[in-house]
C-alpha cells in the first residue's frame, strides 16, 4: 500500500522543521562564538588534515562569522570563493527555475568542481594572495 499524502507532507515539514532547527543552531553557535580564536571548538577540516593545503571551504566557518556580524571585507579575505560563489550558484539555479528551464545538472556539477579545483590550486600556491607591491620612488 502506498503511503498517503497527508503523512508523506507530515514527513517533509518534518524534515524541513529539523534542517531549520540545525541550520539556526548551527549559525548561532558561529555568530556568538568567534572561529577566529583559537578557543572555538569545530572539528578540524579533514582535507587540510590529510594534504597539509586549505581546501576550498576552508576559511568558510570565519567567513560565516564576519557575514553574520556585518564584516564583508574580512569575509572575502577569509574565503572569497565562498562568500561570491554560492551567491553566483543560487542566483542562476533560481534564475533557470523562473525561466522554467531545468537546471543541467552534470554540467553545473562540472563548473563548481573545475572551479573548485582551481581554487584550491590557487590559494595554495606559495605567495598567495597575491597582493600587489606599490613601488616608491
């Protein structure tokens, strides 16, 4: 027998309820701590563990920390990845659901992971960020 629609919509509110409980939890707990002390407890990122580089979320929990506090140039030195591209991400998702045409998954999917993968090459790099020198004369 299949499950009726009034449980299936019980179980979905459910679920939506419970992600938004996590995700409010979630984000007090990085506003009113501060990620930038050495005393925040998180785990530690376990890509940065295995390689010994910054993976391309790494910074992301400061960066969460500076958006929530208003902080927008700190939070693109923290991770400007991040803090432009899922703004980018959303804003064509949503943009492709208004114009009813559906979203390409496997070459969105290709996008983020290429340039993903170049970030993380990026700000590897020795010398990163490349802050320009102002010559004096």
């Amino acid at each position: 027998m299949a499950p009726s629609s009034s449980r299936t919509g019980n179980n979905r509110l459910l679920i939506g309820l419970g992600t938004g409980a996590a995700l409010v939890g979630s984000l007090a707990y990085i506003g009113l701590g501060d990620p930038h002390s050495p005393s925040f407890v998180f785990p530690p990122c376990p890509f940065k563990a295995l390689t010994g580089w910054n993976c391309p979320a790494c910074g992301g929990l400061r960066m969460t920390h500076d958006v929530l506090h208003g902080d927008l140039a700190a939070a693109f030195v923290d991770n400007a990845f991040v803090l432009i591209g899922l703004p980018l991400l959303l804003a064509f998702v949503v943009a492709q659901r208004i114009r009813h045409k559906p979203v390409q998954t496997k070459s969105l999917l290709v996008v983020v992971a290429v340039s993903a993968i170049a970030w993380t090459v990026a700000r590897n790099l020795p010398g990163f960020p490349l802050v320009p020198t102002v010559l004096s004369g």
